[in-house]
C-alpha cells in the first residue's frame, strides 16, 4: 500500500506549477537559446531544436557579495548564476515568493521573466 500512496503523491506533485530554491539548487539544466538578440530578424530560432549552449546551467545559492540595497526585494530567493552560456560569473537569479516566475541577469537589468511549465514526462522547463 505505501507504493501506492507514494505513486498517487507523484502524480499530484507532477501536476505543479512551482519549484522552491532547494529544488533549483540540486538541479542542472539544458540551456537552449530560443529568440535572436537581433530584432527585426525573425526573432525565432530554430536552433533550440538542434543544440544546446550549456549543459550545466545551475542556479546555484547565493555566495557572498556586496549587494545594494536599492536592489533588494524582500520575499525573494536569490543566487548567482554558473554555466550561463555566455561564461559571465557574475549574474544572478531571483524566485519569485510563489515560486512560480523567475529573471536572472545583472541588477538592475535582468532579463525577461521566466515561468515553469511542466511537461508530458513530468520533466519542467522554464521559459
């Protein structure tokens, strides 16, 4: 019986939209470009079919480092980035309180909100 109980809490946990920062921290992701920089184009790209520009993305916990207050939203997770493409060691990532949105860049720019969709393999992906 406690196979079953386990496999129903499975299902459920499968169907959910958010993701906490512990969750985050243990996993490594696919990175695939999706839209050009280069607007005006064609903004989509084939190309997040084909290849992958990193495959250690990590959202790993926050380290150490003078942080502006000006900057600092209370309620939310944050951390810094390793494996981003572009080999930048210093951008950060920030989680929503519902752990349902996220940006990730360097303050105060960052880059367009993500959200995490689950997919048919009980897999995720943000987008």
């Amino acid at each position: 019986r406690w196979w079953r109980d386990k496999y129903q809490w499975q299902e459920q946990d499968a169907k959910r939209t958010s993701i906490t920062a512990a969750e985050l921290h243990s996993l490594t992701f696919d990175f695939r470009f999706w839209l050009s920089q280069f607007w005006g184009q064609g903004n989509l790209l084939a190309s997040g079919l084909k290849w992958t520009a990193s495959q250690n993305f990590r959202f790993a916990a926050r380290r150490s480092f003078q942080v502006n207050p000006e900057f600092s939203w209370p309620g939310l997770e944050r951390g810094t980035l390793q494996g981003h493409p572009s080999g930048r060691d210093d951008l950060e990532w920030f989680l929503d309180q519902d752990g349902e949105g996220m940006q990730w860049g360097k303050l105060p720019t960052l880059w367009p909100k993500g959200t995490l969709h689950r997919l048919e393999t009980w897999g995720g992906e943000i987008r």
